[in-house]
C-alpha cells in the first residue's frame, strides 16, 4: 500500500503541484481513507520529500541504463537529453515552482543529490571523450563538468529563459550543442554534425 501510494500521490503532484494537492485529494483520487496514508505517511512533508525522491530516483536509474549501452560519448549525451525531456513530458514546470517556493528544505536536497549525479556522470563522459579523441585533451574535467552542471540547471531559469521566446525542447537542443561545440575535436565534430543532421530529417 505504501508504494501506491507514493505512486499516486507523485503523479498527482506532478500535474497539479506539491502544494495544490492535499492528502484529500490523494485519498479521494486513490479511493482509500486519509486514514491509510497517514498509517504509512506522519505527514504531507514526508509524502512530498519520498515522491521528490522517487522522480530524481527514476530519472537517474534510466540514465544509469543509458551509459551501459557503449555508446560514444557524443551520441550517449543525446540519449540522455532525449529520456529526461521524455521522462518529465508531463512535469508541469509550476508544480516544481511549488515546491522550491513551499519545501525549500526538500528542494535544496534534491538539488544537492542531483548535482552530485551529474557532475559525476559529466566527468566520466568527458574523461572517455577525451581517451576516444572526439574532445580535446587539454579540458580540465571538474572544471567542463560543472558548467555543464551550472548551465543545465540554470537554462530552467524562465526569467532568464521565457518559453514563448526559448521553448523547453529546443532550449536544450541548443544547450547541449554549445556545450559540445566548445570542447570536441574535428573527429568529434563530424560526429556532432551527422547527430544534428539525422534529428532535423
């Protein structure tokens, strides 16, 4: 019962925001007493910090699955953009606005947990760029990590970023590409320009 519920309850705020949905709604949405969730949840920010870590959990354990298909590295960060902007399709961006405005505290732990998964997983794949030759062996890896790592989380930004002006998708696209344009070599190039060329057909 307890994973139906988090379940539930993670799509529920997901699509509605963490604040906007209350115990009620869950209750009413999954047919069972509030009575339940609070047998197996003391409360609504123990429910709200679990679903924060079922959806980074699920994010990163099919990203984890991406890198042991040995791909180049060019190609696996393609993948990787593809399943995230897939995964989150149906994430509301104002239900993450509730919940880095209301659960600060459960934000910024995501937010460390995530960065940490990203910087490791940019040091690895650029550590291999560099061995393949398709980037440059004079990159500093901490430091190309984490601007990726700056630049991914900052482009969210939507005063910075408005998404009439920069769309979610396209937005990213072109992250990624700036990203790749400043450190891969001409071998890495052409890989970079056939990937481009096949995602416009």
């Amino acid at each position: 019962m307890k994973n139906e519920i988090l379940k539930n309850a993670t799509q529920l705020f997901l699509s509605q925001g963490f604040k906007s949905v209350t115990m009620d709604d869950i209750a009413t949405h999954m047919g069972i007493s509030k009575k339940t969730i609070y047998a197996n949840y003391a409360h609504k920010t123990e429910l709200v910090h679990a679903a924060g870590f079922e959806i980074l959990n699920n994010i990163q354990c099919g990203v984890q699955n991406l890198l042991t298909e040995h791909m180049n590295p060019i190609e696996e960060l393609y993948e990787i953009k593809k399943y995230v902007i897939q995964h989150l399709k149906g994430e509301k961006n104002s239900s993450i606005q509730q919940l880095i405005k209301y659960y600060p505290k459960i934000s910024a732990e995501l937010r460390a947990t995530q960065t940490e998964f990203i910087r490791g997983c940019m040091k690895k794949n650029i550590t291999r760029g560099i061995e393949q030759g398709l980037f440059r062996k004079n990159l500093e890896v901490e430091f190309v990590s984490r601007m990726y790592q700056v630049g991914i989380t900052n482009i969210k930004d939507e005063s910075i970023f408005p998404p009439e002006k920069f769309p979610h998708v396209a937005l990213h696209e072109m992250y990624l590409e700036y990203h790749l344009r400043g450190i891969i070599t001409p071998e890495g190039r052409k890989i970079l320009n056939q990937l481009i060329h096949s995602n416009q057909d």
